[in-house]
C-alpha cells in the first residue's frame, strides 16, 4: 500500500479551476444531494463512492498509477476579492493523474486535515471523515 500526500489547497483568485469548483457546488446544491462526483473525458474511469455516517470513501481504477503520479487536494476556504480567507460552506476533493483531472468531489462540511489517500493493487482510495472544517493554517 502506498500512501498519498493530501494537500490542502491554497485558495485562489478566480481562474478555471475556481470556476468549475463554483460549478459542481452549484451542480450540488441544485440536485439537493450531499456530494457530486465528476471524472475528466480524457481519463474516463468509474468512482466508486460510499457514504457513512462517519466518512465519505471515493474509490476508483488506475492501473499503473504510483504515488508520485497522484495529487489529492482538500479544498476547504475561498479568496474573496478582500484577500482575507473565508470557510466553504462545502468542501472540494480533487484528484489528479499526472497533468489531468481524474475526479473531483465537493463535499458536505469534512476535516481536510485528516483526510487521507492510498494506492492498493492499482485502487486509488480517498477517505474523507465527516466532521468540521478547520481554520485555514492550523
């Protein structure tokens, strides 16, 4: 098993990615569901997703992925125009394979400080325990 660095993500100006992380909340709140799960095109793979009442499991296939070929980021606050930080009232999961987009989530409130990820015989797993966002830098 190998395990993955999750980071947390720096919150950015508007751009691309903050503009589709804005769009799957969005998606989210419109569907009325807890979590939205999206895959790249270019990279199509199935994610297994479980929901328990103490975490949120995302599981998925890539076979010959190793863990320097693997970003896990926990989004988790906004950059407002001010510059000052400001909680998400959800929180964002993205996945990368190398240079491209493999999934991303956006979840209800969960601690990115304990979120964690492995690779096990090609399954990419990231566990993400239900509980309270964090202050950023903490």
């Amino acid at each position: 098993m190998e395990w993955l660095t999750v980071r947390r993500g720096v919150p950015a100006r508007a751009g691309p990615l903050r503009d589709m992380d804005l769009w799957w909340e969005r998606v989210g709140r419109t569907l009325g569901r807890p979590w939205d799960v999206s895959t790249d095109d270019s990279c199509p793979s199935s994610v297994d997703v479980v929901v328990t009442e103490r975490s949120y499991l995302f599981a998925t296939y890539v076979p010959g992925a190793c863990a320097h070929d693997v970003t896990v980021e926990a989004h988790d606050h906004d950059l407002p125009p001010s510059g000052v930080p400001t909680p998400r009232s959800r929180v964002g999961i993205t996945v990368r394979l190398g240079p491209g987009l493999l999934y991303c989530a956006t979840l209800p409130v969960v601690d990115v400080d304990l979120v964690e990820a492995w690779l096990l015989d090609g399954v990419l797993v990231v566990r993400a325990p239900v509980g309270e966002v964090t202050s950023l830098g903490a």
